[in-house]
C-alpha cells in the first residue's frame, strides 16, 4: 500500500534494513541534528566526515552523544567531500549526504572521472523530490528541478524511469506519470509538447515499464480532476498524476519552490543515477527537511 504522509516514511525504511550514510563536511547543526535523529530511529548508522573538533562542539551545544557516529577528520570542505566519495567506494556506506560544503564542490566530487560515483560515462543523474502538498490529495514524486536545464527526449526517458521507480519504491503499484509542458495539445512548435507525445508512445508499447506516463498535460489537467472535465481531457494519469516530470530547470524549479514558500509543503529530496543515492538538500534546509531526505534516499538503497 503506497504512503499518503512523509512521515510514513520512517516505518517504510525500516523494512528496508538499517543503511550506511556518510556525510561530507557535516558540520553544521541542521545536518548533525538530521543525521543524529535518522540514527536514533534506527534507520541508519552514520559516518560524518569533517572538523572533528567543530562536529564535538555542535554535538554538545545540541545535547547529542558524538558517539553515535564515526568521525572522520577533514578541515577542509572539498576535501571532505572526496573523502566521504572515497568511503562509499570503500563499500564503508551506502549512500551519500551533502553537509555544509557547497553544490558544486559536492557535485564535482561526485562526478569526478577517476575517483567519484558515476557508474559509467553516459550515465544520467537527476534531482527527485517527494512533496507532500497540502493542497493535493497525495505525494508527488517531480524531476528534474536541479540537475538538468534543458533535458532532451532520452535524458527524459531516464528521468521517466527514476521517477517510477521512486514512486513504486513508496508503495505506488502503477505510478502514473504526467509528461508537463505548457498546454496539453500536441503542438509540434513546442519540443516539451513532442517529448512527452513521444514518451507516452513509447510507455504505451511498453519502453517504458512499471507505471502509466502520458503527456502532454498542462499542470492543471495533471492534477486536478475539475480542470479535465472543463477541457474534456481524459486517461488515468489526467487529474491524478503521482509523477510530475518537467519540460525544463526553470518550470521545476519554481514549482518546487511554489510548493515550499507559498504552500509550506514538506519535502524530501535525492540525487539519483550515481553508484548510490546521494541526498543534496540546500544549506538552508530544515532539520525536517533533511530528515525526510535521508529516509528517502535510504530507501532507495539496494536491498
């Protein structure tokens, strides 16, 4: 049975088995308290690479036990991050989480040819979130908001595959998937259009598999039963999308943030198509927020 809450996250992990996370650079407290709670519940064990000296004093000023965790000694930031590479590599954990150092440093750790996490040169990573809107009647599994500016049809295919098999990943049978662009006619002046009438066809003779992908819809006849039947658009995923896959950075982008500011909906969030899941949440993410990210990306562990 698929979850309705992100919360419901935790118990579902737990089936999964306890996984190994490793932090570069968590030294900051909204990544310790994160990590320090997923620990306490059991669903990880936790290994923080950065200032050993700084991680203690956080420790202490949160009222943690520093020893819960492995502590790796690294000062500086970017170096961390390739040692936190380094350990998952050294099958010393099972996925990857981002702490105080910057995207682009965490990024090019990840991505470096001779030393990352890349499992081959043509592999595609994406961004997912997992939202839980208050205004919508279920999670919402979206890609790509930050990763990918301006995917083409077989980086939308990828991206169409992760997005079905995070959804299945929380209980979704048959995910359906909305292929969004700016209208839900074919229009074939609009790529986004073409893209998603393509990446319905190919779900229909069975490319794709595992979920129910049509497009193109416009955000509205995606999720919302009265919008479809006012523009007569029909089909199972029209109005009860699981899976919303934008036509570009921008849409998803400011979706996400749509969702998060003016919604204050929560939220979960992975990169994924590296060795391992790899939990990039921003600088300025709550404790909840981080939580949350590590639960899902544990979840999307190899069993």
């Amino acid at each position: 049975m698929a979850i309705s809450k992100l919360d419901q996250l935790f118990d579902l992990v737990k089936t999964n088995g306890k996984k190994r996370l490793v932090a570069a650079y968590a030294v900051d407290d909204h990544t310790i308290t994160a990590i320090s709670k997923a620990v306490d519940l059991g669903i990880v064990e936790a290994t923080l690479v950065g200032d050993t000296e700084t991680i203690k004093s956080v420790c202490e000023k949160e009222g943690i036990d520093a020893g819960k965790f492995k502590i790796v000694q690294e000062k500086d930031d970017f170096k961390a991050a390739q040692m936190a590479v380094k350990l998952i590599n050294a099958d010393e954990g099972d996925f990857l989480m981002k702490g105080l150092v910057s995207t682009d440093k965490y990024m090019r750790a990840i991505l470096n040819k001779e030393s990352g996490l890349m499992p081959g040169p043509k592999a595609t990573l994406t961004h997912i979130a997992l939202l839980q809107n208050p205004f919508y009647h279920k999670l919402l599994v979206i890609s790509d908001i930050a990763i990918i500016p301006a995917p083409d049809l077989k980086q939308k295919t990828t991206i169409c595959n992760y997005l079905i098999s995070t959804a299945r990943n929380i209980g979704i049978e048959k995910p359906k998937v909305a292929v969004l662009a700016a209208t839900e006619q074919v229009s074939t002046g609009m790529q986004a259009c073409v893209d998603a009438a393509l990446l319905a066809k190919m779900s229909e003779r069975g490319q794709i598999k595992g979920g129910l992908v049509d497009g193109p819809l416009a955000l509205d006849v995606a999720i919302d039963k009265e919008a479809c039947q006012i523009k007569g658009v029909g089909g199972p995923v029209a109005g009860d999308a699981d899976c919303l896959l934008f036509p570009n950075i921008e849409s998803g982008n400011v979706f996400y943030k749509v969702h998060t500011k003016f919604c204050q909906g929560e939220v979960a969030a992975m990169v994924v198509g590296a060795r391992v899941p790899c939990v990039l949440s921003s600088r300025g993410d709550t404790t909840k927020t981080k939580l949350n990210s590590i639960a899902l990306a544990a979840l999307s562990c190899k069993k």
